[in-house]
C-alpha cells in the first residue's frame, strides 16, 4: 500500500515545486534552499528516505558541500516523486530544437555533406544559439536517482534533465578565432592542427548548475567524407567523482533512424582516485585543472556510405554542479584514404591496391586520428607489429593494417596491396586560335586519363579525357594556367602547366533593319554591324530566294525573293579571332486576288466590284479595302463609271492591291416622232417613232407602259 503524504505536506511541496519550475537560474546555492525547505515541508513524509545510504553514496561519489546538497535535493525530490506519485518518471531532453538524423518531412533535403563543420562560415563571438550547419542545444548534468526511471545525462546515460526542472541552462557556446589565450592551458589554444582559424568553445569555467552543450549535425555519407576527423582541447576541474560523475566530452553517433549507436562512441574524462578509467594525457595547470591539448582523433564512417549520420559532440559540468568542464572542438571531413608518397589512395574498403609510382621505395600512411596503428607486412619487407602512422618499403606485397580509434566497436583492418609501378608522362602541346585552343596530348595515352584543370577568372570547367585532341573555348580574355595531369591505372599521376592567353572576340552584333519581318512584295533590308572593325561577312540559309552574300560591314539594301524564315550569320575575323552570330530573318507570303466588275448602267451609280481572296492554303483575310479606305465586305457597291483600287489585307499583315474600271451608259436624250390622228371616231391614228438620240442601238419601243416591240410604228 503507498504512502499517505499528509495534506499540509502535500500543499507546501507543491508550493516548492512549482516555485523550482518557474526559477530561472537554479544554481547550487539556491538549490541548498531549496532542499531546507523542501526537508521541512515534508518532513513527515520523508521518513522512509534512507538517508544512511544516500549519505554513504554522495560521499563514495565525492560530493561535499554544495555538491552534497545538489546531489541530496535530487534524491529526495525523486523519492517524494515516486513515493507519492507527485509526477511521473521522466526521460529529459535537451532544451533547443530536437536531433533527427532521419528527416521527419519526407520532402526535406538534408544539408550537403559536411556543412560548416570546421566553423569557418561562422563568425567569431557569442553565445550562439544555432550555427550554420550545426543544431545547438542546452541542458542540465543530473543524477542516476533511487529509481531506474530518474536517469539524467552523465557520461553513463543516454538523456538529459528537461529545461522544465531546474531550468537555468544558458546558453554556451561560441567560435574562437585560434589561436587562443587562455589561461588555463600553459601557452594557449594553438591553431587548429585540422587547418582553418575558427573553433567551437562549448561550456565555459564558470560551475553553477551543471550546464550541458551539445552541437549536432546530420549529414549523408559518402566516399568523400566517410572519414570524420576531430580535434579537441578540453580543460576539466575535479578528479574527486565517480567515471560518469566527472565533467566530460562525449562525442556519439546517430545513424539515419535516429538511434544513438553504441559504438563508434568517445567519452574524454579525466581520471582520479575514483575514476582509474579516464582518458590518459591529461596535465595539470598552476590552478589545478586538469587539461589536455588539441588531441586529433577520426570516426570511421565508412559502413554508413550511401545512408546518412548525426554527429552529437557533448560536453558537461560535473554531475554535482560544483565542478566545470568545457572544451574546444574543430572537426573535417575527409575521405578514407591511404596516402604513398603524397599520392591519396581511396581505402574506404576492406582490402585495396596502392601504387609506389616511379620509384622503388614507398611511403604509406595510414588515416589521421585513427590510431593506434599496427602494420604487418610480407616476408623480407621488414614490417611486423609496426606501431607507427607511416611505414617505409622497398618490399610489394599485402600489408595488413590494424587501426583500433578511440570510441570504435573493434578494429578496424585493411588489407593494402603495395606494388611499384612506373610514373605516368604529363605532356602536351597548344595550338593558338584566339580564344579557342586545341591541346594535344603527347604523354601517356589510353588507357591512362587526362585531367585537364584551368586556373583564372572565367576559366572554362576542368574536364577528364582520354582523347588525344581536346578543343577548349575561353569565353573570357586573359591568361590562364593549363593544369594537365595524366592518371595511369595504379593510380599513379604526373602533372604539367601551360599558360595561355586567350584574346578578346570581335565585336559582332548587327541589326536588321527596318524590320526583321517583312512582307514579300516590296521587301528591303539593310544589315548593319555594331563595329566596322575587321573583316566582316553575311551568309544567309537557305540560299534559295535569299540575297547574295555579303562581306562588307553594313551591307543593303537587299531583298528575299521567295516567303520563309532565313537565318542571317554575320561572321567577323580581327587578328587571328573570328567570332559569329545569328539572326533570323522572316519574309511573310503576299496574298492574291481577283475582281468581278459590274458596270453601272443608264449613266447610274449602281455598278459593284466582288473582291475573291485566292490566296494560297494558310492565310486568310482579315479586311478588305477600296482605294485605301476598309469595306465591310468582299463587295463594293453603289459604284458609278471610274477607276477603282481594290485591295486585300492578309493574316500576316501583307497587302494586296489591284485596279478596274467600270464603264457606264448614257440614257436616251431625245426620240423623232411623227403623229396621225384618228378619223370618224375610230382607232386609226399612228404613231411612227424616228430617230432616236442617245442611247445604244438597237431599241424597242412601248406606248402607255405596254409590252415593248422593236417596231417603231405604233397603231391603233
């Protein structure tokens, strides 16, 4: 049966919690406070705390003081916890943005490899809370607590305390520019020996509430960077703890579902009388911290190409808050290579072959930082067990490498085949053409490669080949250095350089003018260049229907013969350059039509002309004119006698236009006529029409609108 916690305890320890939870910076001192009234508010309820024992641990554990009272306000709190179930059993985290290795948004693209891992793009100061490349977090040191559940970070565990308990966790970490003054390390921080100027500081001399740091990054592993190389200068105070109670440097590594993998793993703590494991080589400052220079170390990373990591470095205050730990980190990423007399050679594989070029004796060096190191060599060679980095022979054969790093799961062995091979021949010639150049190769040919590398501004990219003649532009004017290194099958390389000066190109813009697109019918172009330097050509394509071509510099006015699209080169050739370039050129069809004229008649305006669009397939009309002005429709009316232009406007913006005249005819002005008149009242008068004025013959004739006749005697 649990526990009753008295109901005035129980308020005052809530009162006591909650006021720990809203405190910002909870140092020891405070927390010495804390546990005085944390002790009175619950003293009933702590009667079951063993008190005897957890005396009898913070004293093998090396707590005294206020590291006492650290150490004992987070045992009873536990107890009070779990006794009374005040709050569940809690796994801590890093305040800070969280560490996947394995992107949670299927879309997202991780960083490229390696990014800012040597904190150059970084600038100097701080605190930083985030850096390019890197993830940083902060937290607080805690203790393994009377239940298996209450496991806080120390260089034993795997979590930290949550920002919510015991919250104040500034922020510490900031880039250094080396080398550095600092007091405790005799002489300074030397420069970086992995190169560059900058460096992480993580944590700082300053012990008051078990501060963590941590920086990670997550990254893809390739054959470039399967080789994780770190530096690290660390300064510790104390040796009186436990192992996992010391200040540290844990550097851990993830793999892509975010699993903290057991090994490759390095912890770097100082050792003491309670702690006979720690990391050796340490010394001890005038203060009387311990501290230790740049160490180099690598984390082989090869098993992960093709999958990605996240690289945690960590560092903390001791587990009782009284004693500091930080340190100084650089990292670069490498390739696993095998280096024989300054010639890299990849090794990210079990076994690999490797070349001594030209010469009889050869230097191998194992990868940096992944010591100790053991060679074993063939027969006659003279290498058994050897311990060094590099190993000198005049002996082929399989040597076998033992590398066994800090932090790794077992060693790691390679099997590397020397041989001595000859050297290839880097040789080759230049052939000038103003900014393009021909090189030929007159060294090692086929199956041996050529790299051939450029160094000056705008120089053309670095190609491999096994062509004998290269052809190379220079877009830019200048000199340029020709870098050509030939690479046999061992591996083996020679280089050579050239310098070459690639000249300026003519100018050769041109226009088109008055426009590029023109009509059939009365097209005219006049083709101009920017700059009447050199010699200058037009050469058009296709050839049918288009001008001759031209050579001088602004050559027209001439005309295209036959509708289509032509391209205009204009080339032009000073001191030795000859450069070029394109227009394009449209002649757009004409159309065609006919024209059904109707005269007017009897000297009236009702004469009409029809305009018929017989223009070929692929035009169409768009309007219709007479004498310059738009009609509505293919149909002019109401027309007298005249001389008409009719014209036809196409869907190219082309017109057409032709002529008609329409003819009309007079009426009759004037008619003879000779009457009879009638007798006895009968119908016998006549009527004889004579000559008619006006007019075109032949006539007919009516009287009182009745039928016509072409008699011109009327009777009756």
């Amino acid at each position: 049966m649990k526990k009753q916690l008295s109901i005035k305890s129980l308020f005052l320890l809530l009162i006591i919690i909650t006021c720990t939870n809203s405190i910002a910076q909870d140092n020891s001192k405070q927390l010495a406070n804390k546990l005085k009234s944390l002790e009175l508010a619950a003293k009933d309820s702590l009667i079951g705390f063993d008190q005897i024992r957890f005396n009898a641990e913070a004293m093998s554990r090396g707590f005294f003081g206020k590291e006492y009272n650290v150490f004992m306000y987070h045992m009873k709190r536990a107890y009070l916890d779990q006794t009374f179930t005040l709050k569940q059993p809690i796994q801590g985290n890093f305040t800070g943005a969280s560490i996947s290795a394995k992107p949670s948004n299927p879309y997202q693209v991780m960083a490229p490899p390696c990014n800012n891992e040597g904190f150059e793009a970084s600038p100097v100061g701080g605190p930083y809370t985030s850096l390019t490349g890197w993830v940083v977090a902060q937290g607080q040191n805690g203790f393994s607590g009377p239940a298996p559940a209450y496991v806080y970070y120390n260089t034993c565990s795997v979590s930290a305390m949550p920002a919510s308990s015991f919250s104040y966790a500034p922020v510490e970490c900031w880039i250094n520019a080396t080398p550095i003054a600092d007091a405790n390390f005799p002489g300074g921080v030397p420069n970086s020996p992995l190169g560059g100027t900058n460096v992480v500081q993580l944590n700082n001399n300053i012990a008051t509430s078990g501060q963590i740091t941590r920086i990670a990054q997550t990254f893809p592993v390739t054959s470039s960077n399967a080789l994780f190389q770190y530096a690290y200068a660390a300064c510790f105070d104390g040796t009186g703890h436990l192992c996992c109670d010391q200040p540290f440097l844990t550097i851990q590594v993830r793999n892509c579902s975010n699993v903290v993998l057991a090994c490759p793993n390095v912890d770097v703590i100082a050792s003491g009388p309670s702690c006979t494991s720690g990391t050796p080589g340490f010394l001890t400052n005038a203060s009387g911290y311990l501290y230790k220079n740049w160490t180099v170390q690598s984390i082989d990373l090869t098993s992960f190409i093709g999958t990605c990591v996240t690289i945690e470095v960590i560092v903390g205050d001791c587990t009782g808050w009284a004693h500091f730990g930080y340190c100084y980190f650089d990292a670069l990423c490498s390739p696993m290579n095998i280096t024989v007399n300054n010639t890299q050679f990849p090794a990210g594989t079990a076994a690999t072959t490797v070349a001594a070029c030209g010469v009889s004796t050869g230097t191998m060096s194992a990868p940096p930082g992944m010591g100790p190191y053991n060679w074993n060599g063939p027969g006659g060679s003279g290498i058994n067990n050897n311990t060094n980095q590099t190993i000198t022979t005049s002996t082929s054969g399989n040597y076998t490498l033992t590398m066994n790093p800090s932090g790794s799961c077992a060693p790691i062995v390679k099997v590397v085949t020397l041989v001595f091979t000859p050297s290839p021949i880097a040789s080759f010639n230049t052939a000038n053409g103003c900014n393009t150049f021909t090189f030929t190769n007159t060294g090692s040919g086929p199956p041996s490669t050529q790299t051939y590398s450029f160094i000056g501004s705008g120089a053309p990219v670095s190609f491999t080949t096994t062509a004998t003649n290269t052809v190379v532009s220079f877009p830019t004017p200048g000199t340029y250095t020709v870098q050509h290194v030939v690479t046999n099958t061992a591996g083996c390389t020679a280089t050579v350089n050239n310098v070459v000066t690639a000249g300026a190109p003519p100018n050769v813009a041109f226009t088109s003018a008055p426009s590029p697109t023109q009509c059939l019918n009365g097209n005219s172009f006049s083709f101009n260049a920017a700059s009447g330097i050199g010699t200058h050509s037009y050469a058009f394509s296709p050839t049918t229907g288009a001008p001759a071509a031209g050579n001088v510099a602004n050559y027209g006015p001439v005309s295209f013969s036959t509708p289509g699209t032509y391209t205009v080169t204009h080339s032009v050739t000073n001191a030795a350059c000859t450069a070029s370039t394109f227009s394009t050129i449209v002649i757009n069809p004409q159309p065609s039509l006919t024209v059904l004229p109707t005269n007017p008649s009897c000297g009236q305006s009702n004469g009409q002309i029809v305009i018929n669009n017989t223009s070929p397939a692929g035009q169409t009309v768009v309007s219709f004119s007479l004498n310059g002005l738009a009609i509505g429709s293919q149909t002019a009316t109401s027309l007298g006698a005249n001389t008409y232009i009719l014209g036809l406007t196409n869907n190219f913006g082309c017109v057409t236009n032709t002529s008609t005249t329409l003819l009309n005819t007079l009426g009759i002005t004037a008619l003879a006529t000779t009457f009879v008149n009638p007798t006895c009242g009968n119908n016998n008068g006549s009527i004889t029409l004579g000559t008619v004025t006006g007019g075109t013959p032949t006539y007919s004739y009516s009287i009182n609108g009745g039928l016509f006749t072409t008699t011109p005697v009327l009777t009756g």
